[in-house]
C-alpha cells in the first residue's frame, strides 16, 4: 500500500497471494495482510483505535504469526484503554482454530489489562499451532501471549488469580515451552503451597533441564559447521558487492513508486545491513523525508533509533581502544556517552510527548532522567511506568534508587518491597537488584550514628533476612560476603 494512495499494492510483490495455503483454516495472503496493516498504522497515529484494532485482525487473519503485528495491536489497545476505551465484545471472525484466535485476541485489545481474555486467546492459539503444524509458527504467539499473562496477573492493585498461573502452566507445557512452565508454577507456589504442585514443578524442572542439556549437546555438535557458516555469511553481509547488489535491488523497486511504504522500509533495511555510516545516514535521510510528507512520527522514530545505533557503534569501537589503554580514546568514550545521553533526553522526551499514553516510553524517558540526575522527574515517569507490566518491576527498582538519592528511605523500602512481592522471581537480575537495594537501606539505617537501638536492631535483622538469602541464591552476587561480615560485626556491636 502506498504512503498517498491506501490499497495501491506493489507491483514487484513476489510474496503469496494467489493460493490458499490448505482448504481449510487461514490462508496466508501477505499482500492483503499489509494492506490492511498499512490502514492500521495509519489509523493509529490518528487516535482511531477503534478501527486500528479491526484493521491489525484483519491483517493478522492473513498472516497470524506475524510476531511485529501482534505486539502493534497490543500498543494499540493500550493507548485506547488510556483514552478512555470501554471493553467491547468481540464478533466471531470464523470457525477455524486461528479464527477463534484472533477474536479471543480482539476481545483481550478491547480489554488490554483482561487476564482471562488473554489466557483464553492463548489457548486458542495452542489449538491452532496444533492444528496448522508447519503452515504456521503459532507457538510463539501462544508463548508471546503467556508470557504477558504471567505478568498481567501480578497484579499492584490487588490478589493475583493463582488459577491463572494453573492454566498457562499446562499451555506451556503444551507448547514445550518449560522455561514459562517453570515460572508460572513457581508463582503458584509462592501464593499457596501444595505438595502436587512441587511435585509437578520437579518434573517441569527436570524437562527443562533434559531441553537444555539436549540443546546444549546438539549445539556442540553443530559448533564447528556452525561456525563456518557463519563465517561465511558475515563475509557475504559484508561484502561490498553483495550490499551493493542487494541496495540497488531495493532502491530500483523504491523509486518505481517512492510512496509505497513496504519498499521504503526494504530500502531501509538494505542500507542498514553493512553497518556503515554513510548508508546508515541515508536510511535516515529517507525516513525523515518519509516523516515530512506524511506526517507519520513512526518513521522519524526509525531515523532517531538509526542516530542510537551509530552512537552506540562508535562507543563500542571506543571502548575496546580504552581496555587497550588508549587514553585519548577514554576522554572521547567519555565524550560521546555525555552527547548519547543528550541525545537520548531529547528524543525520548519528544516521543512521549507524540504518544502520552505509551508507559515504555514513559520509562525510557526515565531511565535517561534518572541518569542525567533528575530525580523528581524520573520519579513521575517511573511511578506512570510501574502500571505497565513489561515495566513494572524495574520501574520499581528505579524508582527505589530515586527515593534513595533523595533520602527518603521509607518510600524506598516500601517501593521496593512490592517490586519484590510483584516479581517472586529471586535468581534473576531484577530480583536480586531489589533486595540487595532493600538490604543496603535497611543497613545503611542501621549503621546511622544516633538513633534507637532497639530500631536499628530491627534494620539490621532484616538486612541480615536479605542478604542470607542473597548468599544462598548467589554467593558471588556483587559484594554480597562483605556485606554480610558487616551485617554480622554490626548485629554483635549493637546487641553488645
């Protein structure tokens, strides 16, 4: 579809469109399916969220396990639910397993935050996997789609649904997905206890592990022709010829018809492939010539993430000369973080300002001002991010850091007391991260001079919880041992 004329199709587009991919179930039309995820986007960045959502399943009906799409739609259905969008129900869209899919999906955009509506659309999803086999990869969107169950039943404001975590649990492990099984039993767990289900976690535990080890086994075997695949195919990537082939494929078929958008971001993809400034200027160049006469802010976004990319290119290369003891090359490394930063600030900040409801950029935004020392800005943004799921547990963690840099310890402790009641998970980056801020406030109090003993007593003692636990889960964990000979010296000294 063109940027100037909805509907007008492409016409060097080779992909499937002229039979049906089996006689019965979804049939796989990836003209039709652009077409109508041209008229969503285009829909989206008009507030018509109504008609986006009816637009992204239309297109998903043609190409259900397109991962990009679905990830769209629930954006979408974010944004509408911010503006005040009211649940709907959900006409059927037909009788196929993939059918029944895609209007669970449409009834769970209508009602984003439903976790019932998403277990339902998981487990259609599941049906359809089984039902398509190989003419579809939707396993993924099912695991996609259990995955935000799991974190959506964490709920902030109230009990999570255990029942919820019983029903993704058989999911996953129908999809042989042992690593979200896990989890899910493992949340379960940690609302009730019950023998079965340890037992059950036990078994999901072992399957994972004998996946992990075959895959493992599997890899080692391959390692060596996989290695020389992939040397071989980095030195097609790199090659000049082959870019340059490729590039000049891509930019023929755009300027045959400048407006058709799926060829400005193949055009894109081609200059961005080499890695090299210069083509990577010109990709942005496109994308913001795109953004001036559309006025789609989406593609300006493009272009600001290509300026991140070079950015962070450049930091690399710096920061291998600084290992190597090159001190002119610490002072620009230095340098470009400072004007990465800047940059950063400026562009997060206007995104959120294009598309206020969208809690990702919230916390982008404030991770940039957390980071540029704007605590109580950072602080908004984080306590705006936290309501967002993918976010919430390390907008909790950096909005605990904000209280700590402000001094204010208790709004600290209980902040990141429900980041840890929210994410049980201990043996992970984020869980650890929590409790040891928790534990170091806890003893920063408790080391305080003056105040009462018996108070610091009580710090101490569950600092001394938190680290124990900490030790055992990992005992290599930043500098956790030394911490906990403090803890130790300061329990004997203060009950002395």
């Amino acid at each position: 579809m063109a940027i100037f004329g909805l509907g007008k199709k492409s016409s060097g587009d080779t992909s499937d469109d002229g039979g049906d991919a089996k006689k019965d179930g979804f049939h796989r039309k990836l003209r039709n399916a652009r077409s109508f995820f041209e008229y969503a986007e285009t829909a989206s960045d008009a507030n018509n969220y109504d008609y986006a959502i009816e637009c992204y399943i239309g297109g998903l009906r043609h190409d259900p396990d397109n991962m990009t799409r679905h990830e769209e739609l629930h954006e979408v259905a974010k944004r509408r639910k911010v503006t005040g969008g009211k649940p709907g129900k959900a006409k059927n869209v037909g009788p196929y397993p993939v059918d029944k899919m895609l209007t669970a999906e449409k009834a769970w955009a209508m009602d984003p935050m439903n976790v019932k509506h998403i277990v339902k659309a998981m487990g259609y999803a599941v049906d359809a996997d089984q039902e398509e086999g190989e003419e579809a990869n939707l396993a993924e969107v099912a695991y996609w789609m259990g995955s935000l169950a799991i974190e959506y039943n964490a709920n902030p404001n109230g009990k999570p649904d255990r029942g919820v975590y019983l029903k993704v649990i058989d999911l996953f492990e129908s999809i042989r997905r042992y690593d979200k099984a896990v989890e899910a039993c493992k949340r379960a767990l940690h609302m009730k206890n019950d023998d079965a289900l340890r037992t059950r976690l036990r078994d999901l535990e072992a399957e994972l592990y004998s996946q992990t080890s075959q895959d493992s086994e599997s890899s080692k075997g391959m390692l060596k022709d996989s290695d020389e695949q992939k040397r071989i195919q980095a030195q097609l990537d790199t090659t000049g010829s082959q870019s340059d082939q490729l590039i000049a494929a891509m930019r023929e078929q755009y300027e045959e018809d400048p407006e058709d958008t799926d060829r400005l971001q193949k055009l894109v993809d081609a200059l961005l492939r080499p890695q090299d400034n210069e083509k990577d200027k010109e990709a942005a160049s496109l994308l913001i010539n795109a953004y001036e006469q559309t006025s789609q802010y989406r593609f300006k976004v493009k272009a600001g993430d290509i300026k991140i990319r070079q950015f962070n290119r450049i930091l690399n290369q710096l920061a291998e000369k600084v290992k190597a003891g090159d001190e002119q090359a610490k002072a620009k490394y230095q340098e470009g973080l400072k004007r990465r930063l800047a940059f950063e600030m400026q562009e997060f900040s206007e995104r959120v300002q294009h598309y206020p409801t969208d809690l990702k950029l919230k916390f982008e935004l404030g991770k940039r001002q957390f980071m540029t020392g704007q605590f109580d800005d950072a602080i908004g943004s984080f306590q705006q991010s936290k309501a967002d799921p993918k976010s919430r547990g390390f907008s909790h963690l950096f909005l605990g850091k904000c209280y700590i840099h402000k001094g204010w310890n208790d709004e600290a402790l209980d902040t990141l007391g429900q980041g840890i009641d929210q994410h049980p998970s201990d043996d992970d980056k984020l869980g650890k991260e929590l409790r040891y801020d928790k534990m170091a406030i806890h003893l920063d109090i408790a080391s305080a001079e003056g105040g009462d003993t018996a108070t610091k007593l009580e710090h101490v003692k569950q600092a001394q919880q938190i680290a124990s636990h900490l030790l055992q889960t990992d005992i290599n964990y930043r500098d956790i041992r030394e911490r906990m000979d403090t803890i130790k010296t300061l329990q004997k000294n203060l009950a002395g």
